[in-house]
C-alpha cells in the first residue's frame, strides 16, 4: 500500500489549512476591534470628561509649621495656562500659585491653623489644544498643635517640655540646671544654658538628643538669642563679662549656621564695626535684621550680604515684624508706626477703637494675615495702674478683648503663633508673693501662659512655663 497522498488528500489538508488561517485572522481581527474599540471609547471618555487628577504632594505638618509650604496638583495630561483666579482654598488663606505642564502647585503664604481640613479646588482646567473642563479638588489635614515651653526650677533641674494644646501630654525633652532661654527651629531646639558663670549655646534635635555646643565669640554672656528660619542661622547679642571704658564688646550682634557643626560666630558689622544695640529682630522669611543700636538708629542690614545697611531714623523698640509682609511695629518718639522694610515707606499705627478707654498702650504684636494683639494698662484718676487689657485689634480698628489681667498680676509678654490662630500671653501672678529668680534674663518663679484663640477670643488652655516656642525672642 502506498503511502504518499493523493492529489485528493493533499486538497483536504489545504482545504483544513486555510479554514484554519481563515479562523486565526478572523479571531485577530475580533480581539484587535475590541481593542481599538477600548482604546477610543477610553479616548473618548477621557476627552468628554476633561483633565482627571492624578496624584497630590503636600507636607501637612510643614504647612502648619511654616510659611511658604506648597501643594502641587497632577493632572493626567498637559494643562492649559491656569491663573489664581481659578483657584480656591477653604477655609480662606493667602496663597500664590504657579503651574507648568501637568502640575498646579499652589504655596502658601502663611502657617495654616493646626487640626484643620484644608480644600483646595483648581476649577475649569482645560487641556491644551480644548476640550472639555474640569475641577482639580483635593483634601488635607493640619495635624493638632504641638509646642516647647520653659520651666525653671527651685529646687532642680530646669527643664524644656514638648505639650500639645491640652498640657495633658506634657513630656520633659532638655533639662539642665541653669536654663536661660531657648528657640525652637525646624528640627531643632537652640537652647541657651549657663555654665561656670558663663553663656553656653546648645542644639539638640526636638527630641533632645544629639546634643552639640557652639562655638561662642568668647567667655561671656548670651541675650536675645534668636533663630531665622531662612539661612538656618542662629542669632543673638553677646557681651565679654569683662567690660570697661576702653575694652570689651558689649550687646554686640552675632550670628552663625546651624548646619555646620564647627561654624564660627560671626559679628554684625555695619560700616566695618560691630556695634552695640539694645533691640533686634530677624526679619521673618529674610536673613536680614532689624536693629537699633546705642545711638537709637533704626537699621536694616543683612549678614549674608556685603550690601550697605539702610538707615529708618530714629526709634525706641521694635515691637514686631509681621509675618508674610515684611512689615514692622516700631515705637518712635512720636509714637507707634508701621514701616514697610521693603521701601521704608511707613503709617501711624491704626488706633482701636474706643483706645482712650482702654488706657495706656503698651506692647503691639503683629498678626501674621492681618491685625495686632495689644496691650493696654487702665489707670486711675491719679495715675495708677488698676488692670491690664489683652485685645486682638483688626487692621480696621476693630477691638476684642483676650484677657484681662489684675494689677496684682503682670503680664511680661504676648505671642502669636505662626499660623495667627492663637495667642500666648505670659503672666506673672500674685507679684508680691512672686520673686524675680537671680538669673541673666530674670523671671518670676511662678509663670502662666494662657493661649487664647484670636477669631473668638475664647481661652483655649492655661499652661506652667515660659518661652512658648511660639515667641521670637525671650521675655524681658
């Protein structure tokens, strides 16, 4: 039997063969329509529905911490031009924005309130080359407020605590027998301590680890230390404790990196000398100070630079440079002022209303995002103080009272914490009974910080301690 086939068996197999290409082509042609057909419906609905948000960059405890945080919005294809008209944020705070591309990054020009929900809506984006328009939303949280606050001791160790708003977790994270005073910066604690009667500066972590010591100009005294959150500097004024007529530096300003473990103290020079001031500020957002010095110039220099200090006039205090705005409360012999460091442009100080009734004003605290917290002393006929007034004045004038304080109190300082939520009021109670400690920057022994919301004036909690981290500079 032969086993070749035949010419009809060769006919069957291509018969089978091409039924089978037949088959295969026509399942290829199916599963490539459905595809083309899932990518233009896709196409399709992506362009009915307009740009779709991908994905959100945000940093909510640095956006509570500090001004200048930033929120970045990614859409699923290139943007159209987007302006600030176009976006919102509830609830309401100043912003700027910018966008390229795929992305909106909306920054902040301000702290945000702590514990709070933040929304932020970029409405009718549009892609480049049209199409339809769409909203870009997109949620986040504060977290609650922490803070540092300075207890001095009578009988031991002073101590820095880290206390959320409650003082319900109150946890010891530096102590030291001898405390002067301290900042809180970014990550860091900046702590001023005394040892072998003179100034030792200390940086730790915010936990109190990793403890290293600065280089100091010399073997003297440490006041008015300060931090700058652009620069990363620390700053502050020293004074060799041997002092005469012809020798020594005495309040002289110094500042130095705190990012360099072994960054030597430099002098604020002005003209090739350093001199001595009795008040200075960092400018907030700047490595730029505000100063006035023996003679009561009014000068703003900056130690990053070579530049020429600008010279304001004459002035007696620097209440406060407001956060954000570059602009400062300063006291002149003519009274309270608001100077723009930007141009020296400056304003008398908008008065509160019914202010003849609150009596003697004392200290001026800028808002940041607007108005002041004040403080005013009520006298007599004869001229006595009978009772202090805390108040949070609008830039309208508009006046709501924070606290008021007893003569047999003192109110030594007011704060404002950096997203403008609240205020810090230190107080002295029962002065008679409430000796000064023998320290450089003397305080009571017993002290209270009571923090008040602003928007109500409602006081939120009492707390035991002093240096609410909150402050630029220690009481005085």
């Amino acid at each position: 039997m032969s086993t070749e086939a035949g010419p009809a068996g060769s006919s069957r197999r291509s018969r089978a063969r091409a039924r089978r290409t037949r088959g295969f082509l026509a399942a290829f042609a199916l599963v490539m329509a459905a595809l083309i057909a899932v990518v233009v419906t896709g196409a399709a609905l992506s362009l009915s529905q307009g740009p779709r948000l991908t994905s959100v960059q945000v940093d909510p405890a640095a956006a509570a911490a500090a001004s200048g945080s930033r929120m970045i919005l990614t859409a699923n294809q290139a943007l159209d031009s987007v302006t600030a008209d176009q976006v919102s944020v509830e609830p309401d705070v100043p912003f700027t924005v910018d966008a390229s591309g795929r992305s909106v990054g909306v920054r902040f020009t301000v702290p945000l309130w702590d514990d709070t929900e933040y929304t932020v809506t970029v409405s009718d984006v549009e892609a480049v080359g049209g199409g339809p328009t769409a909203d870009l939303t997109s949620s986040f949280r504060t977290p609650a407020a922490e803070v540092f606050l300075l207890q001095r001791s009578t009988s031991g160790d002073d101590a820095i605590f880290r206390t959320d708003l409650t003082g319900e977790r109150a946890v010891p994270v530096f102590t030291h027998p001898h405390i002067e005073d301290f900042r809180a910066s970014g990550d860091r604690l900046v702590v001023s301590v005394v040892e072998d009667d003179a100034s030792v500066v200390l940086v730790t972590d915010l936990a109190g680890e990793n403890r290293r010591e600065l280089r100091l100009p010399g073997d003297g005294i440490i006041t008015a230390l300060q931090v700058s959150g652009r620069g990363d500097l620390v700053g502050y004024t020293y004074s060799d404790r041997a002092l005469d007529e012809d020798s020594g530096r005495e309040s002289v300003i110094f500042t130095q990196s705190l990012r360099q473990a072994d960054a030597e103290p430099q002098p604020l020079e002005i003209a090739r000398e350093a001199p001595s001031v009795v008040d200075w500020l960092f400018v907030p957002e700047a490595t730029a100070a505000l100063l006035i010095d023996f003679a009561g110039d009014l000068l703003l220099t900056d130690p990053a630079t070579d530049g020429d200090p600008t010279a304001l006039g004459a002035a007696l205090t620097i209440d406060g440079i407001t956060v954000g705005t570059f602009q400062a409360v300063v006291e002149r012999i003519d009274g309270l002022r608001v100077l723009d460091l930007t141009d020296a442009g400056e304003e008398p100080l908008v008065p509160a209303e019914g202010e003849e009734s609150l009596g003697v004003a004392g200290s001026v605290t800028p808002i940041p995002g607007g108005g002041t917290v004040r403080l005013y002393s009520e006298r007599d006929a004869a001229g006595l103080p009978i009772e202090q007034s805390v108040v949070h004045v609008s830039d309208e004038g508009a006046v709501l009272p924070l606290l008021e304080v007893p003569i047999s109190d003192g109110v030594l300082q007011t704060c404002v914490a950096p997203s403008g939520r609240y205020a810090a009021v230190l107080v002295a109670p029962d002065l008679v009974s409430n000796p000064y400690d023998g320290y450089l920057q003397p305080l009571p022994h017993n002290l209270e910080t009571h923090i008040i919301e602003l928007s109500t004036g409602d006081g939120v909690v009492t707390l035991a301690g002093s240096a609410i981290s909150w402050c630029a500079v220690g009481a005085s």
